[in-house]
C-alpha cells in the first residue's frame, strides 16, 4: 500500500519523466521564492532578530531526512553545556496561529505532531524543555522567551525558508541514499529551493545508515555525517520499554512520515519481517485505521504514536530514534555563537 504522497516522493527519486509537464508551475513557484528572497534582503520585508541565538534545522527537500532526531541530538548537547534551549515550530498540520506553548497533554490538532513528540520524548528523558508553536515564527520566539526569559539559545524546528526570522546558525539535513532527487522545484521535483543553498548555509549534515566522515553531498559541498538507529520498542498502551525480540505475532508496519522506506530498513535490519502500511506524512490516525490489526502487533514511529494515545491497545509499539552526529558540528556551532 502507497500513500499518495509516498507515490509521488518516488517519482521524484526515480527521476520519472512525466513530472516534467509539471515545470511550467516549478518555474512559477522559482520567481515567487525569487522574490520573496530578494524582497527580505533588500530589505522589502522585515527580517526580525529576537534577543538570543537563533539555530535554524531544516530541509530543502520536502519529505523526511531526519531533523527532528539531530534536534533531539543537539538539544542534549547544548544542556550539557551548561545552556536552556527552548524549541520553536510551525506546529506543521495543526489548527495553531499564534503563539501557543507545547504541553505534555496538547492535543496533536493544536500543536502539530512533531512538536508533541519531541515534549513528549522530553518528559520521558527528564528533560524539562520549553516548546512553542505559531504561524510566525519570530512571535512564537518572543513569546517562548516572554514566558521563559532563562532560555538563552533557540532551535528552530525546520523554518529554514521562513526568512522573517533572523537566524545565526543554518542546518540543512540530506537523507544521503535520496540526496536531491531529480533536482527539480516543486511540483516538478521535491526541492523547496536550489540545491545552490545546500553551499551556503553553516553545516550540511548527510543522514547515512551507518556514521561516515569527511562526507561530501552530491555537488561536492562538504558535510557532517548522521547515523540515526532505534534498538528499543515503547508500548503505546503502557509506556514498557522492551527489546525488539518481545514481539510474538505477525507484525505490521504502519507509517504516516514523509521517508517511509528508512523506517523500515532500519526495522529489517535488526531482523524483522513485516508488512508495510503507508498513510501520507502527517496522516492523522484513528482508531479504524487499525481495526484490521487486532491480532498483529503493530509498530509505528514515534512521531505517528502520539496520534494514537487516546485508543492505543497492548500491541502497539513505537521505536524512538536517536542519533549519532560528527561533533564536529557542534564545535563549529560553539565556534561560530561564541559559546
């Protein structure tokens, strides 16, 4: 089973011919982020600085390249350091337009996914982390910083195209077996913007399958190496934490992230066989979609389980994902912030 944005992510990938009747609107969708562009630059719209370091990660490909773990990786880092980060999101998916903060029982319709997840992973870590979510994100910074006037380093979840907010530090995240794909702007192809920008942000970090340095992306511009792995389940239904070898029944795969195939090769290769589901990224999950699963034991992503906490049963698990990063990027991030 393909969702519809999975269909479409692999011509993207597989370089299909057809996507390109699609150009004309790629060409329109250039000029308007041409402009826009232009227009923050010289200074037609407003670029906001807010009162503390700004960390920007995000993609220049639509679909998953694994930025939320490399957050979760970064956030770690930085408290170890001695630092209170706080979190901003657009809260992708939800109902949300001005600032609203992130609580451990927000629902997903107001906060967006992503970001009840990671507040979620954080309460289960004892990490006690200030997470905001807003249409625009320069508010939603101030008024983290408002309410949490001891955080002293932002990290923008995704945003890099979000120019009205003024960052000091890029991210750009590439799944490395996807790269670019056809190199084509959306519709055509997945690109939100030219691959030119993957040269000039700060860092560009390739998220391999097993941890690599001295990478370099497909046009040649050097990065740091990612390697993100989940060795543990969580059951959904009581929180127990257990090796991948408590599951006795048939298992079912089941996803709504924008970069299924990574999920389930990490799955294959510690060992298990399944069946795949796909929803599209972001899908949000009701009980019927299950209903056919009952004597199976399902597993899902993370970011898919907190969509699922009001009718989770006992066969459902989730794999929490972490990573492994070159720490390289982060001396060049303290280098560059003063830290």
């Amino acid at each position: 089973m393909k969702s519809i944005h999975e269909s479409l992510n692999k011509q993207y990938y597989d370089k299909s011919s057809w996507v390109l009747i699609l150009l004309p609107l790629s060409f329109i969708y250039l000029i308007i982020i041409t402009f826009r562009s232009w227009a923050y630059k010289i200074g037609i719209f407003k670029t906001i600085r807010i009162d503390v370091p700004v960390v920007v990660v995000g993609n220049i490909t639509i679909g998953g390249t694994g930025k939320t773990p490399l957050i979760i990786w970064l956030l770690e880092k930085l408290i170890k350091l001695g630092m209170k980060p706080g979190i901003i999101s657009r809260g992708y998916n939800s109902n949300v337009n001005s600032p609203q903060e992130v609580f451990i029982d927000s629902e997903v319709l107001n906060v967006g996914d992503e970001a009840l997840m990671m507040k979620l992973r954080h309460q289960r870590d004892d990490l006690d982390i200030p997470i905001f979510v807003g249409k625009k994100r320069a508010q939603v910074g101030k008024a983290l910083l408002k309410s949490y006037p001891d955080v002293d380093i932002l990290i923008s979840d995704d945003g890099l195209q979000h120019y009205e907010l003024y960052r000091d530090f890029e991210i750009v995240v590439v799944d490395e077996a996807r790269q670019f794909g056809n190199e084509f702007l959306i519709p055509a192809g997945p690109l939100r913007e030219g691959v030119a920008k993957a040269s000039k942000v700060d860092a560009l970090v390739i998220n391999s399958q097993f941890l690599k340095k001295n990478l370099t992306d497909k046009n040649g511009n050097p990065a740091y190496g990612m390697n993100c792995y989940g060795d543990l389940l969580v059951n959904c239904f009581n929180n127990m934490i257990s090796d991948l070898d408590v599951l006795e029944k048939e298992i079912v795969v089941i996803t709504g992230i924008g970069n299924p195939e990574r999920f389930f090769k990490q799955l294959s290769v510690a060992g298990l066989k399944f069946k795949k589901i796909i929803f599209n990224d972001h899908h949000l999950f009701i009980e019927s979609d299950f209903k056919d699963y009952d004597d199976m034991d399902i597993i899902m992503t993370e970011k898919d389980a907190v969509k699922c906490k009001s009718f989770a049963k006992e066969n459902f698990w989730y794999l929490p994902i972490y990573a492994d990063v070159e720490e390289g990027l982060l001396k060049k991030l303290m280098k560059k912030l003063r830290i």
